[in-house]
C-alpha cells in the first residue's frame, strides 16, 4: 500500500467505506460505477465507464486488497473503495516461460490449481488466490495440460467463491440500494 495511503488512513480513521462505485471485469479492466449506472443493475448488466488513465489504473493496482471477509476494495486515501467482480478478483496473464502468472495489478504469481468451469473457462488458483485466466492466454493453459504441467479439475463457478473465499459484489453483501 502506498505511504500516502496510510497517512490518511492514520489520519482520518472513520471514512465510510464505498460500495458499488469500482468494478472489476473479466478482462482485468476498471469501471467507475455512478449512482445511475448502478440503478440500472447489477455490474455484470451495468459496468459503467470504463477507466484508461493509466496512472489511476497503476494507483489502484497498488492498494488493491482484501478484507477479512474476502471483500476486494481499492484503499483510497482514508476511504475503503469495494470493488465489485465481474468473475474473480484476479485475472491472468499467462508469463513468458508458460507457467507463471501475472495479475491485472502486475503482481507475479505461480499456479496451485487449474480449474475448468461449465462454460469453459479457465481458472488458476495460485498463493495468492483464485483468477480468471485472460481469454487471449487460454491456449496457453490448453498447452500446459498437454504437456502435463498441470491437470484440470471441473468447477462449477457459483461455487468458487465459497470455495477461494471472495465475495463478488459487496454491494449486494452491505445491503446497498444499487449492487
């Protein structure tokens, strides 16, 4: 988390926290979710404008997080920015050597677990949680099984978040009016 960050947190302890306003789509990209976008529904049917200021996306990257609960938010300033997820809170770019990851936030990591849902898309557990895999990077994955680097297991996707402990819209969890 940036210094700057936990400044204000320090000094401003009591900031509400924000719901429904940052979402996370399946692609690893940014949305800004205003009131009327998120009266118009849920961010799956509503997303809202998309977010291309790069030093914006690189700050979030930075103080993106997970609370106890498994809520993903964005640390902003004194204020907690939950972050509602199209799928799951990470998305991955498979690296260079076929093996390694890389998260929409830039952060690498290493596959635990490849999973397969019913409709076809690649998952990888890693250390640091559950992801989608990128649809550009899922030749990849299909690379890796072949050659045995990593097995498949079947999912089905309404259970994952039980299962790597995310919530998908803590919007919905607080009892906001526009999840």
């Amino acid at each position: 988390m940036d210094d700057i960050v936990q400044q204000a947190m320090a000094k401003w302890p009591n900031v509400p926290h924000c719901h429904g306003w940052l979402g996370l789509d399946a692609r690893g990209r940014w949305y800004l979710r205003d009131d009327a976008v998120q009266a118009r529904g849920a961010f799956a049917q509503s997303k809202g404008a998309l977010l291309q200021h790069d030093k914006l996306i690189a700050f979030i990257a930075r103080n993106y997080e997970a609370d106890a609960h498994g809520q993903w938010f964005f640390q902003n300033g004194p204020q907690r920015v939950y972050v509602e997820l199209e799928c799951t809170p990470w998305i991955w770019r498979i690296g260079p050597d076929g093996l390694g990851l890389i998260s929409h936030t830039g952060r690498a990591a290493r596959a635990t677990a490849c999973l397969w849902d019913e409709e076809g898309r690649a998952y990888l557990a890693s250390e640091m949680g559950l992801g989608l895999v990128h649809t550009l990077d899922v030749p990849q994955v299909a690379e890796a099984l072949e050659r045995g680097d990593w097995l498949a297991e079947p999912v089905q996707s309404s259970h994952l978040p039980a299962r790597y402990g995310f919530v998908r819209s803590p919007a919905a969890r607080a009892g906001s009016p526009h999840p």
